[in-house]
C-alpha cells in the first residue's frame, strides 16, 4: 500500500504560503533539498514554536497533521570572498556590552558596596535606610534570579 501524502503549509516571514505534499516517512532535510533546492542551509523551519535543527528526523515523529503549518525564514546566502583590496562584507560584530546586560551586574556591585558601608558605618545608617537597603537587595535577587532563568 502506498503511504498517505500529507499537505503542509509553509508560512514565511512576509505571510506568503506555499504548499507542500509529503509523506510522513519524510524527513527534515528531504523537504529542505525539494521545495528548497541549494538552499538547504540558508533555511529554518519551526513548528509549534521548536526549530527543526536535526534533518534526519521523520516528518512523522513531529506528528504533524493535515494542513500543519511549517514556519519558514529564509537566511540571506553568504557572500563568496572579494578581492584583495577591495571592501567586502563586515563580519557580524559579537554581540555588543550594551548598558542592559552591564545594568544587573552594576546594581550587585553597588549593593555590595552599600551593605559594606552600612556594617562599617553603621551610625551613618538610620533603621529606615537600613530597611530600605534590605528591601532593595531582594528586588534586585528576584531580578536576577528571573533574568537568569531564562
């Protein structure tokens, strides 16, 4: 008996769709090589929200129904190498220090710093700063803790 052929829907980013006719027996990377022939590797596609990174995975062990919509993003292709001398492409920077990731760290350290003084100085720290200053400390650990997390 033949095996049944499922229809997918492939979605891209700017909300066109093209249909796609598989067998549940197909894998990831058998539909990347049919309906993306030599852009195999520029291209993602998630489902319910996971990225489908392992190409020898069968269409059926991610259960997909009927109609299932496959999420597409295509990546721009590299570009081949330039000549000697002449400008090329910037290499992608490492992600940037920006002021938010350094924020969380800044806030520890000047705790850090405040409780210090208030163990050294403690007659310079009335019991409302001190409370405070406790109070402070806790808001800081649970964004920490819910920062990383994630």
């Amino acid at each position: 008996a033949a095996e049944p052929t499922l229809v997918l829907r492939l979605k891209f980013l700017n909300d066109t769709e093209r249909l796609a006719r598989v067998r549940p027996g197909d894998t990831v990377g058998a539909l990347k090589r049919t309906y993306f022939p030599g852009q195999e590797q520029q291209v993602r596609l998630i489902y319910q929200g996971q990225l489908l990174r392992d190409d020898t995975q069968s269409l059926a062990g991610l259960h997909l129904g009927h109609l299932s919509v496959l999420h597409c993003h295509l990546s721009p292709p590299s570009v081949a190498p330039t000549a000697p001398g002449t400008p090329g492409p910037r290499s992608p920077a490492p992600a940037a220090l920006g002021v938010g990731s350094l924020a969380l760290p800044l806030f520890v350290l000047l705790l850090a710093l405040l409780w210090y003084l208030q163990l050294q100085h403690r007659h310079v720290f009335t019991a409302t700063a001190t409370t405070c200053l406790a109070g402070l400390t806790l808001l800081v650990t649970f964004v920490a803790f819910a920062m990383y997390r994630r």
